[in-house]
C-alpha cells in the first residue's frame, strides 16, 4: 500500500486566507484539534486548536504553522508516513502528487493501524525480538533455525538498536503461542532474546504486552 492509499478524504483543509473562526468551526464539526493548511494549492503546515483558541479575529496567514517538514509524496510507502511521522513528531502527515501539489492528508494514528494489520501483530502467534550485530544478520539463517522448531515467521522487522547504533532489532511474528522451545533454540544458537511476546506465557498481561510492543516499534 502506498501514502496515497491512507488519505483521509474526510480530512477539511484550510487556506492561509481563511479565518480562525473557520477553523474553529471546522474542528468542531469534524472532531478534529488539527488541519493541514495550503498555499496556492500547495502544503504550508497546519494549526493546532490550542494556538488559535482565542484569536477568532485573525486570519490563518498570521500564525506561524506547525509540521512543514510533514510532507512525502503519494507514491511512497505507508512506511514512509510513519517514518516522517516519527521524525518530526506529527498527528498527520500531508501527501502531495508528483508536482507538489497537496492531495490530502494521513492521520499518523491510521498508518499505524495498517502497520499493525498488515504486520500480523494482532493475528494468533507470539513474538520474538532478538538484538544482534548488523554484520551477523542473517534473516535466511534465523529462518530456518526457527523452521527447524516447526514454527515459521509471518512477518519481520528490523530497526535500529535505540542503545547500540552497531546492533539492530530483529522482531518476528511467528505463527505459534507457545514459543518457549523457540526461546531456548536460539539461545543455544547464540541470539540474544531482547524481548517476547506471547499469551501461552502470560495470559493475564496480554494486552499490556502488546501496548508495550507496539511501543517499542514506534521507537
């Protein structure tokens, strides 16, 4: 899926002309605290309720817009809206088509929802996330360590070691709960288990392992 795809059309935009009384309106009709702003039919930020509160006699033009970085192209992967996201910390990221021109904009909160759909995060399995040296990655290998535990991996990532810029994180969905012969199989393999997820292990904190989980991803 691409970051066209994730456009909100349900989204209003603003105009730097338009006033904040506009605006106001506009977040309370549509239950939103942020809207993009365009000039000449091109991004220029948005505005947060809490800046424009209380000057309904001013004109957007005369505020200084937040998230002007928080822009990518509508053929860029949905990873890509959560990566700028992340960056520069948004609630909503703008799309623009191949001249530059604004197309809509992404709820931040709806990109990550699709990575959590269409990483299995939610479907039945536990998860493993292994720390290793970036030179010792070898997803083939840990593959077929894992394959020879009768399990499989549904879906992997890998993200930079947020205390080792030398290591990454390696997080693998696997298609079993009970995942404990796994934990042993590749200690005795040499990988470090930085942490797991599994309702077999824990059922009364499950959903406290997966909020804690989808935490660490967003690192």
């Amino acid at each position: 899926m691409i970051a066209k795809d994730l456009i909100d059309y349900g989204i209003p935009l603003l105009k730097m002309e338009d006033k904040v009384s506009k605006a106001l309106d506009l977040m309370e009709e549509f239950e939103c605290s942020r809207l993009p702003v365009v000039a000449n039919g091109y991004y220029a930020g948005f505005v947060a309720e809490e800046m424009i509160r209380n000057h309904e006699a001013e004109e957007i033009n005369d505020f200084r817009l937040l998230g002007k970085n928080g822009e990518i192209d509508q053929g860029s992967h949905y990873y890509d809206v959560i990566k700028c996201a992340l960056e520069f910390d948004l609630p909503l990221i703008s799309i623009k088509d191949h001249q530059g021109v604004y197309l809509g904009a992404v709820l931040t909160a709806a990109a990550f929802e699709m990575f959590a759909t269409n990483s299995a995060l939610r479907t039945p399995g536990g998860v493993i996330v292994l720390s290793l040296n970036y030179r010792d990655y070898s997803l083939s290998e840990i593959s077929r360590i894992i394959e020879n535990g009768d399990t499989k991996i549904i879906n992997s990532q890998m993200a930079t070691d947020p205390k080792d810029n030398g290591k990454i994180w390696l997080t693998l969905k696997l298609n079993k709960e009970d995942i404990t012969h796994l934990i042993s199989i590749l200690e005795l393999s040499g990988y470090q288990i930085e942490r797991h997820f599994s309702t077999y292990l824990n059922n009364e904190d499950t959903q406290e392992r997966y909020d804690s989980l989808m935490n660490f991803l967003k690192i």
